[in-house]
C-alpha cells in the first residue's frame, strides 16, 4: 500500500485539531502500519512544547508553512488565489520527511495549522483524507461547516474529490444535538445539494472525547495512551474514518454518474 496521507484542518483556533490528529494518528498506529504526525507551523508563531508530542508512542515531527510567494503587485486577485492555490511546496518537503522516517508505504497525519493557504488545492490534492474537526458550540459548528463548504467547493473547482469528513468532538450526551445543528447547517448552505449529495450523517465520524481527568493527565505528561479502553477508541476512529472515507467517494461517484 503506497503512503497515506490524512490532514487535520479548519480555520479556527481552538477546533481540536492537534488533539484529533494525534487521536488519528495513534489509532493508525495501533494498526501495524509505520505512522508519523507532523504539526505544520507558520513562521512567525513560537513553537512550543506539546505534550501531545512528548507523550505520543508515535514519532513526531513539526514542519513550517513556506513563505508566500513574492508575486508582482500588479496580478489580478484570481491569478494570484490560483498560484497560492498551487502552491506544492509544503508537501513536497512533506513526503521527503514522512519517507525518512517511515517510509513509502507508511501513514502521515499533518495538523495543519490556521494559516489560510495551509489546506490549499495542492494540499488537498495529494491527501487521501481530510479530517475537519467540529465541537458543540454552534460557533464552532459553524466554523467547521465554512471550512468544509470551503474545502469542497476547492475540489469542485479543481476536479480533485478528496474524502472529507467532519470529525465531531463532544460528549455522548451532546451528540444528538451537535448532529441535528450541523444537519442543519450543512444544508442551509448547500440547498442545492451540490457540495453534498448525500445525507450529513454520511460526512461525520466520532472522535474520542477525552474527560477533563484523562485531558489533566494528559497536560501533566502522564502516559494516557497505555489506557486499554482509549486504544480501542482510537483504533475504532481509525478504522471508522476510513469507512466513512470509502462511502464518501462512493456517494460522490454515484452522484456523478447520475448528471
């Protein structure tokens, strides 16, 4: 099987997209496949020290975000979109990394970080998933909606469909509510229908949700991944996430071939 890239997105800080990564990652781990997460970054943020990064049995690494091209003042706004949006260097420099440290036929999970040409057509179009994190809030709701009415509507443009998934982060007792608000959302901005053919429910996957203790420990630096129960959480989203991924471009083909 030839290397798997899997990219955790969105374009508000704060939508658990580190946290989710590393759940995914874990779980691929978990799978007997070589897997590595890699935290994108942007010049100009301090780097920190993630406990995320020195608790994860899975290698770690960070990679920056290059610089945007130097493009004459004179370019019109689309021309300019267009070569951001073709931009491939962030994973050119990607896959270098990922081959040396797990090889061709391994798995990469990037957090990329809030940087508006982070999840661009380029990136999207040497992904095998994209992964869009959505917690209980209704604006953290929305915030996800936008990003994958955005990431779709990209891939429309480019002809490039890509498994996009909302990953929903929440306790039991709230997911009735969180699914019934992105339904909602999700079709008062596609009524048409043509960013998403099928039902929502098709586009979520569940994402553990880590208690306040479990998150405490995990801050501390304790090693919150030896806990059974949160393996098989983990390696249960890994495996849903690649269902939900297969049954997206199977909708998606079977929208197609009914135009």
């Amino acid at each position: 099987m030839a290397m798997q890239t899997y990219l955790v997105a969105g374009f508000n800080g704060g939508a658990g997209r580190s946290l989710t990564a590393a759940l995914l990652a874990y779980g691929l781990h978990l799978q007997d496949r070589p897997t590595i997460l890699v935290r994108q970054t942007c010049s100009g943020l301090l780097s920190t020290i993630d406990p995320l990064e020195t608790t994860l049995p899975v290698p770690c690494c960070e990679l920056t975000l290059p610089a945007p091209y130097a493009l004459p003042s004179d370019l019109t706004a689309g021309l300019t979109t267009m070569i951001h949006g073709a931009d491939a260097r962030f994973m050119t420099a990607l896959q270098q990394m990922a081959v040396a440290e797990v090889g061709n036929e391994g798995n990469v999970v990037v957090d990329l970080c809030c940087n508006e040409r982070a999840l661009n057509a380029a990136t999207m179009r040497d992904a095998s998933m994209i992964l869009l994190p959505a917690r209980a809030s209704v604006f953290e709701v929305d915030w996800a909606v936008r990003s994958f009415a955005r990431a779709r509507d990209i891939q429309r443009y480019r002809d490039a469909a890509v498994p996009t998934l909302l990953a929903t982060i929440v306790p039991d007792s709230g997911r009735t509510r969180q699914m019934h608000m992105l339904g909602r959302m999700l079709r008062d901005s596609d009524p048409d229908r043509e960013l998403l053919p099928g039902e929502p429910s098709e586009v979520v996957v569940e994402v553990p949700f880590l208690d306040e203790a479990t998150l405490t420990a995990l801050l501390d630096e304790r090693p919150i991944w030896q806990d059974p129960l949160l393996s098989a959480q983990c390696r249960a989203f890994a495996t849903a996430a690649a269902v939900r991924a297969d049954a997206f471009m199977t909708m998606l083909a079977e929208d197609d071939g009914d135009l």
